[in-house]
C-alpha cells in the first residue's frame, strides 16, 4: 500500500484550490446541490420517524381490548375479489353487542 509523501499532499491540496478557483460557479452549484441532499434526506427521516411515532401512539391509544372487523380483507382491491366475499352484509352494531353478551359469563 502506498503512502502519500506530505510534498504530495500538499501539491494535490494546491492543485484542488486552484480548481475551485477557477471554476467558481462550478463549486458553487456543486456545494448547492449536497446540501439540498443532504438536508432532504434528514428531512425525509424526520418525516417518517414522526410518522411512526404518530401511528405508534394511536395504535397504543386502542388499548388491548379493541378489536377491528370489516367486510372485506383488510388491504384488497374490491373489484378484484370473488363475488361471494363482494355480497357479504354490512356489518351492524348490534352484531357486535350480542357477540360480546354471549362472551359475558355470568358470575
């Protein structure tokens, strides 16, 4: 492995000043363009560390005892789905009020 001599160092070191120099526009938007990526990316994950931490909570609120029903599959497309899933009935609230007293044992 070769090592770079500090007589190196420095005429590379030079040689980079003296590009920057002479093409300053060049510099410029190229410094432009890291910071415009470099602060949407941390902006980004600071969007979607807030996000997570919204649903986290939300999700955290319904506590242990909640429980969700739907018609159809959770995550499918309606017009995709066989017919016998597209006819089901809606769901009532006294549905779930008898499922829940037929739960209860009596004491």
């Amino acid at each position: 492995m070769a090592f770079m001599t500090v007589a190196q160092a420095r005429e590379n070191f030079l040689a980079a000043m003296e590009t920057l120099r002479s093409s300053k526009v060049r510099s410029a938007l190229t410094v432009l363009g890291i910071v415009i990526g470099v602060s949407s990316v941390i902006s980004m994950a600071a969007i979607i560390q807030g996000l997570n931490s919204f649903i986290q909570d939300r999700v955290e609120s319904l506590g242990s005892r909640t429980y969700f029903l739907t018609r159809f599959p959770p995550g499918t497309d309606p017009s995709r789905m066989p017919e016998r899933i597209r006819v089901r009935r809606y769901l009532e609230y006294n549905y779930a009020e008898r499922a829940v007293s037929s739960l209860e044992t009596p004491t």
